[in-house]
C-alpha cells in the first residue's frame, strides 16, 4: 500500500488562472487607465457587489445570464444567492434603485471580477476582467456613438490606436423573420444557416427571403458598403427602421472620427440575449482578439440604455508592452530620504531587511537593477 500523492497546490479549476508579476501590476495599471479615459467623458465610477441574491441578479437583463451563474446558499438568510457573470445587468439595478431619481442621462462606469460557468471557444477563461460603462436614459444614434467614440478613446489611453469595430444589429433578422411570418423549426434552421454564414443553406431555406437575406450575408465587411446594401435590400418596416438607426449612428461616428475603421455584419445576432438595437464589438488591429462588446439594452422595465464593456485580460495581450517600475535595493542604513525621492520619481525602492556583506549581490537577488550608493542610484554591476 502506497501513500497518495501530495495535493499539487498550483493546479487550478479550468478556465482560472494566477496572474504573476510583472502582468498582474500591469493589468491593474491597464485598469486604472481605462477608468481614467472614461472619467474624463463624465462617466462616474461606481462598484457593484461580487454576489447578490438569485432573483435581484437575474432580473431583468440579468435573465440573460442565468445559464452561465454560479449560485450558492447563503448561510445567514437561507436565501440563494449568485456569482455575478456580467456586471452591467448589476448597474441598471442601481441605476433603476438607487439612482432612480438622479438625473438622465445617467453616464456610470465599473471594473471589477465576473464568473462564468463555462467559457468560450476563443475565451476558455472562466473569471473574468470587465472594465466598461453604461449611458443611461438616453435613445438615440448620438448615445449609441458615444459609447463607442468613448472606448476608443479609452483604448487609446492604453495604447491601442489601431482597432477595428464591428457593428451589428442583433434584432434585424429576429425582425425580418417575424414580419414576414418565418416561426418555427423552419425559423431555427435558417438561424442556424445564417449563424454559419452558410449561403447556400440559407438560399435552400429562406423561401421568399432568400434573396434579402443571401444579400445580407454577403454584404458583411465596410461599414459603407454594408450600408449601402442594407439600403438596397427589400426590408419590412420593423427591418427597415432598425438599419435606419444603424445608418444614423454611423454617420454620428463618422462625423467626431472619419477615420475610424468600422464594420458591419447585417445578419450577426449572436451575443449577450439582453441586446435590443445597435450593438458594437472591438477587435485588436489583427481581428483574432475581441478587446469588449456591447450595445443597446433595456434598463429595468422601459428605460432605453447602451453600454460598452471592455476586457483587461485581453487588452493586456493586445497593448503595448509597458514598462515595469524600475527597482533599486536599499541597503541598510541608506538614506530615507533619498529613498522616498527616488519612489516620488517613479522608483520601486526595495528595501533591506538586514545588513548585507555585498549590497550588489543582494540588489541583484531582489530583482534590482539599481542600488542607491550616496543618495543616488547606481546601476548593479553584474556578476
């Protein structure tokens, strides 16, 4: 008889990771910065709790996430409780509680954890950074570009210039379908078909729509292009006012950045089911990395809302490389004050812990470039 292994202590569930040094400061650096660009468009910081009882987080636009939440009783009411998997069904609770009366449009922001019982094919992380805000009691093009021309901006602060965005509308198929009386299984397989980007499944099944809808399909890519097509195409009224709307808020985008690269894919309605109108997803310049999404939604019962939620994990692969704090080892008996002016200059200034016999040996096991000899610091002469 064998004794059992030791627990390996690093191994993790799936989809949870550590962050290590020097990422995990840089994230967070990331984070703040992202907040700061949305503070500077008079979006206000507000922090939502990481649980909250089961029927007040699945309200409303929180339904939506039902599937992906993890619940747990909580000992002290006996009531269930849940993991928040997405943070912006939290804010239209506050915004429709405890900031029912605060003026409107209500501009919020928010960066915290979310987790998911299950991950993506792309994104197999289980917990999840959001960063993102939310401009409510507001419906129009003009709300539906800001949130859009204000995430760039914040990307930018993290030095992401060259993004792409592509726009959808989650309802217009959902739309056309319905006004033109498609239902049932049939109704299911050409979602499914169009989901694929399927064309000939799509032409086999469409019936009178084939044709709008093989158009459509096809018309993916340049916002203008795209456009122009959804112009051309035989829409239902319901249809028609939904890329109406899509037409309005690419020229609000156009007019404030022409030359921002935008596209559109008309027949696109995945994403999170609480979406109801223009919706936008921002992609690093080369397209395989998705740095947020978001879109038009409804806030509580009635109030029209838009929101953008970005990503930290991803934007940290995509962003430049920043530049860790650089490191000088204080020996003991240095001078505090010339170690506290150093940390002013953006130093990290590790101290000692006891005296050491070779300062450059123990600045060099501390991760130090530099040691402060005479009040300044001296680079670390190697080995």
């Amino acid at each position: 008889m064998t004794d059992d292994p030791p627990p390996n202590l690093a191994l993790l569930p799936s989809g949870l990771r550590d962050l290590l040094p020097p990422e995990a400061e840089t994230e967070a650096a990331s984070v703040e910065a992202l907040m700061d660009g949305f503070a500077g468009y008079g979006y206000q910081r507000v922090k939502a709790p990481l649980l909250e009882f089961e029927d007040t987080l699945l309200a409303g636009s929180g339904a939506a996430m039902s599937d992906q939440t993890f619940r747990l009783m909580d000992p002290d009411t006996r009531r269930m409780m849940g993991v928040r998997a997405d943070i912006t069904p939290q804010i239209a609770r506050i915004a429709t509680t405890r900031l029912a009366h605060a003026p409107r449009p209500l501009r919020l922001s928010y960066e915290g954890q979310c987790l998911r019982i299950q991950g993506g094919q792309t994104a197999p992380d289980r917990q999840i950074a959001q960063a993102g805000i939310e401009l409510i009691g507001h419906d129009s093009p003009a709300a539906d570009a800001e949130i859009v021309l204000v995430g760039v901006a914040a990307l930018a602060a993290v030095g992401l210039t060259r993004i792409s965005i592509d726009l959808t509308l989650p309802l217009l198929v959902p739309t056309l379908l319905e006004e033109t009386g498609i239902t049932g299984e049939a109704r299911a397989r050409l979602a499914r078909a169009l989901d694929r980007k399927d064309a000939a499944a799509v032409a086999e099944r469409g019936g009178a729509l084939a044709g709008t809808l093989t158009d459509l399909l096809l018309a993916a890519g340049p916002a203008e292009g795209a456009l122009a097509a959804l112009d051309a195409a035989a829409l239902t009224p319901g249809a028609r006012a939904h890329a109406e709307r899509l037409a309005a808020t690419v020229a609000a985008i156009r007019a404030r950045a022409p030359s921002l690269k935008l596209t559109i894919d008309p027949v696109e309605f995945r994403g999170l089911r609480y979406h109801t109108g223009v919706c936008m997803t921002f992609y690093a310049p080369d397209r395989r990395l998705e740095l947020g999404r978001g879109g038009r939604y409804i806030c509580g019962e009635a109030e029209p809302a838009t929101g953008l939620t970005l990503y930290p994990e991803a934007i940290l692969l995509a962003a430049p490389k920043g530049h860790a704090k650089p490191r000088v080892f204080v020996p003991e008996g240095a001078d505090p004050a010339a170690a506290a002016r150093l940390r002013g200059e953006g130093w990290a200034a590790v101290g000692a812990l006891e005296a050491a016999s070779d300062p450059q040996a123990a600045a060099r096991a501390a991760g130090c470039t530099h040691v402060l000899l005479g009040g300044n610091a001296a680079p670390v002469q190697p080995e």
